[in-house]
C-alpha cells in the first residue's frame, strides 16, 4: 500500500466519522423522516453532472498535457510516448480517489501512475495537479461571486470571498513565476524537515511557468467555472427535491461554491467537516423552509453525488489500473532506470 493510499483510507475513516458524529448530535430518525416524500430522481441527475463534471476536467488534464508536450516528449526532457485517450481517461479518473486527501494534492497519483504507465517523469506532470487546483479555487470564487448577486444579504461574505481571491492570485504569482518559485524552494531547501522536499520540487518550475501562463489558466478556469456550476445545479435539484423548499438557483450557486471554497481553503482532507458544517448552517439560515434535517440530509447527498461519487469511480479506475500486468511489468522496470529527482512516492502496483 503506497503513502498516498493509506492516506486516502485515512480520508475516509475521516469522512465515516464526521457522518457518524452528524447522526449522534442530530436526530437521525427525523433526518429519515425528512426523506420520506424527497423526490429521488434529483439524485440521479445530481450524479449525471457530476459525470459530465468529471469529462471537463479530465479536458482540462489532456489541455495540460498538450501544453507540456508531453506526448512529444517536453523538447527533448523525456522519451516520445503514445498515450492514448482511454489509458489517459482511466489515469484521470484513477486520481479521483485521492479525493480525500488535504487539498486534494493527492491527485499527483496520475503522475506516479503516467510515469509507471508511459515512463513520463514525475516532476514533468506533477504541477498539472497544482493548476488543476489554482484553477478550480478561481473558479469557485466567481461563482460565489456570481451568487451573491442575487441573494439578499450575502454582502457580509464578499471580504472573506475577496481575501479568497488575493490568496489564490498570490499563488498564481509565485509559482508561475520561475524566479519566485525558484527562491521560495531555494529558502525551504535550507529549512529541516522540508529541505529535501523542496530540492526534489526543482524540476516543477519549468512546468509551472508553462501551465500557470495566463491565458492557459483562464482556459482552465473558464472550464473550471462550467464544471462546478453543474454541482451547483446538481445541489439545487437535491436541495428542492424536499417537499416545501423554496432556493433560488443562484443561491446553491453561492451556497455551494463558498462552501466548497471554504473546505479547499482548509485543508483538512476533502474538506471534510468544514464543507459539510458550513453549508448545513448557511442553508438552514439562508433557503426558505429548511429545518436542521433537511439541511443535514441535503449536505449529504450532495456530497454523495459529488466527493463520494468521485471516489468510487476512482478506486474502480485504479483497481482497473493496477491490474494490467503489462503496466505492472513496465512499472517494476521504471523503479530501477528512473533518476531520484523523477521518482514518484512510492508504490505498489500488485492487485
């Protein structure tokens, strides 16, 4: 079991705790009770965005890709290699299990697994998570933004939104820019503990400078932006599937994307606790006819259909992954012919 899977099994004893606590303090029989008469196709078609969601961003991994040329072999940085799209499709989606780990940078699993799959070295690919993610909190701030438009007294939320964007343009600024990220890492590489860390994070400056340029980043923010605006819908459809709720569209717009900002912006793996709490309190304040229940039951099928949804259709991909024996063999002979700044964390590729 790699470091990155234990971790993701630490996300989710995570996850099955914070529930387990929201059933103990709230009434877990009037929280059945409120789904009595819930409408549950809204489900259905929750988790169908969250499925066209998954297809946008898995476009945005092959623009990234594309725009490193890592297909071509990144001008002469590694071997050429045939990627084909459903290896590259099962890799993305492989990475979705990592969902559950702080801030999602778990994610650089799809690196380690193209390295394993296709020999392209670690540190080529491993920003695409970073850009990935720059990208996402953009967006997610634009659609609070968006939100805020049309509910009434959500103005006091515009400074925390606001300090939101000065943080991600602020790490939009450092890592994009060479000489920035290459004296922040020359600054940690002094430090104990992280000191190795960052001389081994060296190889991710030129990738960073290509990714975070700013029209790539406003692609990918832009499709960002569709992508969780689809969740957001999807929340929409869950939250007025309860009998007697009254939400305006662009309220779960706002709902959802400030929530889901503030679990980023956490850290904790997932956003778990800090997602779920905030958007069962602010619903419950903010939606007409939503009692405590309904706003614990709505938090959590939303987030069925979106963050444990994502990571059922990962550990499927990565199961399926790991069990290529093709891959399998070419990974083992990775691990001895890889130079030590490309290699990944470790992993074990048996099934």
């Amino acid at each position: 079991m790699s470091r990155l899977l234990r971790r993701t099994l630490v996300g989710v004893a995570v996850g099955v705790l914070v529930y387990v606590v929201a059933l103990l303090v709230f009434d877990a029989r009037e929280i059945a009770a409120s789904l009595t008469d819930f409408a549950w196709p809204a489900v259905g078609l929750a988790l169908l965005l969250s499925s066209i969601n998954y297809l946008l961003r898995f476009w945005k991994w092959e623009l990234a890709l594309g725009w490193l040329d890592v297909r071509g072999g990144s001008g002469g940085l590694h071997e050429a290699t045939e990627l084909s799209l459903p290896r590259s499709l099962q890799i993305y989606l492989a990475g979705l299990s990592m969902s559950v780990t702080p801030g999602k940078v778990g994610e650089v699993l799809r690196s380690a697994l193209l390295r394993a799959s296709n020999g392209v070295p670690f540190t080529r690919t491993a920003m695409v998570v970073v850009a990935d993610r720059l990208s996402d909190l953009i967006a997610l701030v634009l659609l609070a933004l968006l939100g805020l438009l049309g509910v009434s007294g959500a103005s006091a939320y515009l400074p925390h939104i606001l300090a939101a964007l000065v943080l991600v343009i602020i790490g939009v600024v450092i890592l994009g820019t060479p000489r920035l990220f290459g004296g922040l890492l020359d600054l940690l590489a002094k430090l104990p503990v992280v000191g190795n860390l960052a001389e081994k994070a060296r190889g991710l400056v030129d990738s960073s400078a290509v990714l975070l340029r700013l029209g790539y980043l406003v692609i990918l923010s832009a499709i960002s932006v569709v992508g969780w605006g689809l969740e957001c819908i999807g929340y929409w459809l869950i939250l007025t599937a309860f009998p007697g709720v009254e939400a305006s569209v662009l309220l779960c717009v706002f709902l959802w994307s400030a929530t889901t900002l503030i679990g980023a912006l956490s850290f904790l793996p997932g956003g778990l606790g800090a997602t779920e709490g905030s958007l069962g309190v602010l619903v419950a304040r903010m939606a007409v006819g939503v009692g405590e229940s309904v706003a614990v039951a709505s938090t959590f099928l939303i987030r069925a259909c979106t963050l444990w949804y994502g990571e059922l259709v990962g550990a499927i991909a990565l199961a399926t992954f790991m069990r290529d024996p093709s891959t399998h063999a070419d990974a083992i002979d990775l691990d001895g012919e890889a130079p030590p700044e490309s290699d990944p964390p470790s992993i074990d590729l048996d099934p």
